[in-house]
C-alpha cells in the first residue's frame, strides 16, 4: 500500500457510546473508512499509523438515512465502518 493511501484511508474516529463500549469490552477502536477500503487495507494503516498490532478488522457499510426539507427528499451518502480489535495491552490514542 503506497503511503499517500494510507493517510486517506482512516478518514476519523467514530466516537459513540456504543464505540466507547466496544473499546472497554475488547480492545475494539471504530473508524470511518472509505467504501472501497478492504480489510488487509485498513489492518496496514492502523498499524503504520498508531504502531499497533492489529488482530482482527469487521467492516460493515451504514446505509444512508433519507431526509427531508420540505417538499424535497434527499438521501444521505453511505458510508463504511470500520471496527479494529488490537492486542491486548495496546491502546489507541484517539481522544
């Protein structure tokens, strides 16, 4: 992976209560990622990025909410997530 790609890759944090919670139970960090990103992509960024050795990457694609503005419908973009377990006793600094 080149290593423009690996900057782009991991767009942001995720930070829910559901996250915070993955986090505590087991080593799990959730990320916003490109729709075209594949799991060995995201396991090189994360561990290039914060030094970790990552054991294990679940991805799934949140489908986009439709809204509307008065007369007008409108869909929000989907997008991909993804939840990255690291080894034990290794943290990610994301806060």
């Amino acid at each position: 992976m080149s290593g423009a790609r690996t900057y782009t890759l991991i767009k942001k944090a995720v930070v829910t209560e559901k996250a915070s919670d993955d986090t505590a139970k087991r080593n799990a960090y959730h990320f916003r990622v490109p729709t075209n990103a594949t799991k060995v992509e995201i396991r090189e960024a994360i561990e290039r990025l914060f030094e970790v050795q990552v054991t294990s990457v679940n991805t799934l694609t949140v489908h986009g909410k439709v809204r509307r503005r008065g007369y007008t419908a409108g869909r929000k973009s989907d997008w991909k997530k993804a939840m990255v377990t690291v080894a034990e006793g290794q943290t990610i600094d994301i806060f």
